[in-house]
C-alpha cells in the first residue's frame, strides 16, 4: 500500500512532464503556427528562432556545465592568474564574440523581409472588428474589394499596405510572416510570399477593444492561376438569386435597409460601413474567422450579433419573422 | 594637467559619452533621412561616417586611458589606496574598460544599417 503510494506520487508529476512536453508539441504544426511555416518571410523567422535557441540551449549547458565542474568536481581555490583568464574571456571575449555572431546572423537574415511586393497590391484596413481587403493589380482600374479573408498566389511576392479606422491593429499571419501594426492616421506595409498553398489562420496580435480576440482572418494561398480566376471571380457583380427563398432573402435585406452598411455589387446595395457582401457565401468564415461560413451560423450571426461579437456595431434581427431571417441568411449564403 | 587627473571623472566616461551620442544622432539622422528623402544610402553612409568618427574618438580616449592606467611601469592592476596615484590610476583602467565597452557598443548599433539596405 505504501509502495503504490510511493510509486504514484513519482509518476504522477513524470506524467505530467511528458503529458505537457507533447502539449507542447503539438502546438508547432498547424494552420496557425510560426513554427510550421508555409511562405518565405515565415521561414525566415522559423530559422532564426531554432537558431536563438540552439545557441540558448548550447549557452544554459555550458554555463551550468561549468558551475558544476567548479562546484561539484573540483572543488578548489582558483589562482589569481586563472580567475583573471577566466573573467577576460569567459566574461569579455566570449559573450561579445557569440553575441556578435548572432546579431550578425539575425541582421543578415532580415532585408529579405523588407523587399517590395512584385505586381498583387493589397490593402487591408482594421475596422472595429474584422479587416476590409482590398486587391489592386496593374490590370485592374478599381480595386477588388472583400473583407475578412487574404487570399494571395503562391510563389510571388505580394505588396501589403496596412491602414486602420479608429483604433491600432496588428496583422498576423504566423505560418505566412511576421506581424505589423496597423495605426490610424498612418500607413504602414509589410510584403510577404507564400510558397506552400493552403489555408491559414492569421490573428489581430495587438490589443484593440472588446472583441479583439475575435478579430481573426482566413489566409488562403492559391496556386498562381487559381488566385487569377478568383480575382476576376471577385471582381464581378454579384449573381442575382435564383431560388424563391433567396429573392425573398433579398427583399428582407433590402427592405431592413441592410445596403446602408453594407454593399452588394450588382444588387443596389452600397454601404461602406460594414464589410462588402457581394461574394459573401464563397468566404471560408463569417464575421472575421468566428463562425464558419453556413447557413445556420449566418442565421445566428443576424439574430444577436452582439451575442457572438461583443461591441458589434452591427443591429440584431432577432425581431424577424423567423422564415424572413431564414431567407434572409438564405440569400447571403447563396453570394458565391 | 596630468596632476588632476586623479580629481576628473571626465577621463573615464568620455567614451560612454561617444557611444551615446552616436547612439542618438545614428538614430536621429537615419529617421531623418529616411522620412524626409526615402535615400537609403545617403542614411546608411552617414552612419558610416558617424560610426567611424565615433570608434576613432573611442581609440583616442582609450589610448589616454591606458596610458593614465600605467599598467606597464608598475605592473598590478590593483589600486585601492587612498592616494592620489592609486585614484588616478583607478580611474585609468576603468576608463580603458568603458572604451572597449563602448567600441563594441557603437559596432553593434551600426551592424543593422550593415545588412539592411532600405529605409523600409
């Protein structure tokens, strides 16, 4: 019995241990991961930190190493002459050299991430709380305009410029780079290139208000002909309904007077307070990587948006008739 | 002049004084240039000039230092006698530490304008 004892109180903190070291594991590959990178800028980074902490680890050992041999193995008084060795290069010349190693190494890892994008212009403006996106090439005369999600092709570099309304954001997306602030009254950039096609989790990273853990984005990378015919996808009007559940849906958003906040190209709408909705159904998430992208979650979101999205500036529905909010959600799910 | 020595901190902080001043005007000067034309190397190429000015400064400081500090004629290197030699010789090997403290710290500020060739 007291054996068991024994045996559990040892395993217990052991499971723990390894029960938290594969935790910890499984938290470097994903869509959402700076150590799982998928584009050139993120690799950059990724290389970097194992190298820090190569050299961190390498550092720790040597360091304790040390105290150990001075304090466990040879316990003896040191001559002056060898104290004095030991602080001239242990302490001076050693940490100057390897740290000037490493500022080096870090330093000449960095202009990559400082190149110019090469043709795909992108701005995105942080809102209260989701993210307006929008896309200019050369061929294109207005810009393509979407929300929420950042789709870019694989294997170029693309222009990113980053503006805000109202309060500081931050963009990040760990598996593609690193992050930049987005600051009202100012215009910062960033440029990143994906190389592993994918979906990708980004995140607002700089605190801006109530629901700014809920200010999320899909990236998407597209192999470069596929992000072509999107865009052109993107840049036309959206399709009228064809089913008489989403004509229905679209007299409700119409007559709710929906279009003063939001825009749907082609159908009469042209709000620009809330994100663009023209091809709203062909988005992977709905209100800013929150909820997927269905007709029940869109039904949720009409009903009590604050319930979902605290601070929303967004009006609940919930006083609709419950088949005018089905059709409603209908008709916005059907914007491919 | 060499007498007061033993009375003057100025000896020993001069080259801290360099790496801060350079620290400042490198940063200055690069935002300036950077914010005003966009010129990269114009920016890059002062702090060129400033860092080369700074170390050379740094050497000459360090040179009186060590001279200060004596080390050769007497050969010890402690001196924590209350007398105006052993002061004056203190402040000496403090002041040729702090130099080549601050050369590395004036290498080290200007090593990123080394790599990154943009303003971006």
């Amino acid at each position: 019995m007291q054996d068991e004892d024994a045996q559990g109180s040892t395993t217990a903190p052991r499971r723990l241990c390894w029960g938290g070291g594969a935790l910890l594991l499984t938290a470097c590959s994903g869509p959402q991961s700076v150590l799982d990178p998928a584009g050139r800028d993120a690799e950059v980074l990724a290389v970097l930190f194992w190298w820090m902490l190569g050299g961190a680890v390498l550092l720790w050992l040597a360091m304790n190493g040390l105290f150990f041999y001075v304090t466990r193995m040879k316990e003896r008084a040191f001559s002056p002459q060898a104290a004095d060795r030991l602080i001239v290069f242990g302490g001076v010349v050693f940490p100057t050299v390897v740290l000037a190693v490493l500022l080096s190494f870090a330093l000449s890892e960095m202009p990559r991430q400082r190149d110019l994008g090469e043709g795909l212009t992108l701005r995105v403006t942080g809102e209260s709380w989701w993210w307006r996106v929008e896309y200019r090439t050369e061929d294109t005369e207005t810009p393509v305009i979407s929300a929420n999600e950042i789709r870019l092709p694989a294997g170029s570099r693309s222009e990113l410029e980053l503006a805000a309304n109202g309060y500081i954001h931050s963009l990040w997306i760990p598996a593609l780079g690193g992050k930049t602030d987005l600051i009202p009254g100012r215009e910062t950039r960033m440029s990143l290139e994906p190389v592993t096609p994918g979906e990708y989790g980004g995140q607002c990273a700089e605190f801006c208000g109530e629901s700014h853990a809920k200010m999320a984005l899909r990236a998407v990378v597209l192999p470069p002909e596929e992000f072509a015919a999107w865009l052109e996808q993107q840049a036309a009007p959206a399709t009228p309904p064809e089913t008489e559940t989403a004509r229905r849906g679209q007299a409700v958003f119409l007559r709710e007077g929906c279009g003063a906040c939001h825009a749907i190209r082609g159908l009469g709408a042209r709000g620009t307070i809330g994100p663009d909705l023209t091809h709203l159904g062909g988005r992977r998430t709905l209100a800013a990587g929150v909820l997927p992208m269905s007709r029940a979650a869109l039904e949720d979101w009409l009903r009590a948006p604050e319930a979902i999205k605290p601070g929303v500036r967004m009006p609940a529905y919930g006083h609709l008739a419950a088949a005018d909010l089905a059709a409603l959600a209908t008709f916005l799910e059907g914007l491919k | 002049m060499e007498k007061a020595r033993h009375t003057s901190l100025w000896q020993m902080i001069a080259a801290p004084i360099v790496w801060a001043v350079h620290f400042c005007a490198v940063y200055a000067w690069t935002a300036s240039a950077c914010a005003h034309a966009g010129a990269a190397e114009e920016a890059r190429l002062g702090v060129a000039l400033m860092t080369l000015a700074a170390l050379g400064l740094i050497a000459v400081f360090a040179w009186r230092a060590w001279r200060q500090w004596d080390l050769l004629s007497e050969n010890d290197h402690v001196h924590d006698a209350p007398t105006d030699g052993h002061r004056r010789r203190f402040l000496g090997h403090a002041g040729l530490l702090l130099s080549m403290v601050s050369a590395i710290g004036v290498s080290f500020v200007a090593a990123p304008a080394f790599y990154i060739g943009s303003c971006l």
